[in-house]
C-alpha cells in the first residue's frame, strides 16, 4: 500500500513537471508559432522596455497556445485519476475540479482565437512570406521530418495557398469542440459517474491531433524562418 501510494506521489510529481515544461516551452515554440511573422502588423514591434503589446498577432498566437497546453495538461491529470482509480478510488469532487481547469483554460483559449482572428483578418499578409509558404517544398518536409500524412495535408491545404488564417480558423473550430465534449464529460462527472471510456479517448485523440496540427504549423515557419 505504502509503495502504491509513493507510486502515486511520484506519478503526480513528474505530471507537475512535465506541465511546468509544457507551459515555459510550449508557450514559445510548440503551438502555431512563427505565424504572427506572415502579417504586417503595426503592432508587432516591442516597446522600448522589451514588453510585448497585447495586441500583436504574435503575443495572441503565443497566448492561445498558452491557454491551450495548460487545458490539455489538465485533462492528462484528469486522465491520471481515471487511469488510477482502481489503485486510488476517485474522487468526484477532485476531478470535477480538474476538469473546471481544462474547462476555463480552453475557454480562454477560445477567446483569444477569436481575438487573433479578429485582429488577423483586419491585418494585411506580409507579401514576401506568403510567396515562401506558396513556394515552399511541403512533400519534401513531410518526407525529411517524418510527419502524419493526414494532419500535414490539413496544414498544407492552407499554407501553401498563403492562407495563416485559415489555419487559425479550423484551429478554433477544434477548441469549439475540445469545449463542448469538456462540459459534456463533466456533466456526467456531477451524476457521480464515470464517464463513457470512448468519449475519453475521443477526446484525448481531438486534443493530441490539434496540438500536433500547431506543431506542423510552428515547424513550417520554424524552417522558414531557419532558411531565409
């Protein structure tokens, strides 16, 4: 008993660090980052004190990421404790908070899509980086880095047609439902039931092939931005 429970303790741990991580990386490089570079944004310059302004592209691309990671990482703790149980028991009222996390996290994260989008379809694309994404050899980096066909096809569907803010919308469109099946997972959570085992998996599918989609999306304008 005493080895499951420090187990447990250790399991807990790592989960904390490896969210500690998510957040100080994924904040800067992991979730559609680069992108804010393909407009021509009057905003994105920093101020003389090195702060970002709020409303650069590039500062809500970064904060949708942020926001996003962080639901994601609390849906694994959720995950955790449904893993555990059996070891653990469950706690309804713990986990129903964890989920109010991931809940109010994506929520954020929503908003401040439609903020970027707002503010993105009222900014002009950056001429010589639309050529590059119109230009650029994506069979090749699919090829050279190994990437999942189906995802990098979605990705390339609108980078090469120069369209950021295509990318910006269909990664909306996933948050949407990320939501949706959150507060439905959670209403089963407050009937004091376990939710449907396939709803979990569905979700978690939704959440790793959206953060891998804004990965593709960071790689492109990582490699771009590598060889200008």
């Amino acid at each position: 008993m005493i080895k499951s429970k420090n187990q447990f303790t250790l399991k807990i741990l790592i989960g904390v660090i490896i969210s500690m991580m998510i957040y100080t990386m994924g904040f800067s490089y992991i979730y559609l980052n680069g992108s804010g570079r393909g407009f021509e944004d009057p905003d994105d310059t920093d101020t003389a004190d090195g702060v970002k302004s709020e409303l650069k592209i590039s500062f809500l691309v970064e904060e949708c990421a942020g926001y996003f990671l962080n639901g994601y990482s609390d849906y694994l703790a959720f995950l955790n404790r449904i893993e555990l149980q059996n070891l653990n028991g469950i706690s309804y009222t713990e986990c129903q908070q964890i989920l109010d996390s991931a809940i109010s996290n994506i929520k954020n994260a929503r908003y401040s899509f439609e903020t970027l989008i707002q503010k993105a379809e009222n900014t002009p694309y950056k001429k010589d980086v639309v050529l590059k994404l119109i230009s650029f050899d994506y069979d090749d980096f699919m090829e050279q880095n190994g990437l999942n066909t189906e995802i990098f096809k979605k990705v390339e569907y609108y980078l090469s047609e120069g369209d950021i803010i295509g990318n910006y919308n269909l990664a909306y469109n996933s948050i949407c439902t990320i939501e949706e099946m959150l507060n439905s997972i959670k209403n089963e959570l407050l009937l004091n039931e376990i939710p449907e085992l396939s709803n979990l998996w569905k979700l978690n599918e939704i959440f790793s092939e959206a953060l891998i989609y804004g990965q593709y999306v960071a790689r492109v304008f990582y490699a771009l931005q590598k060889n200008k």
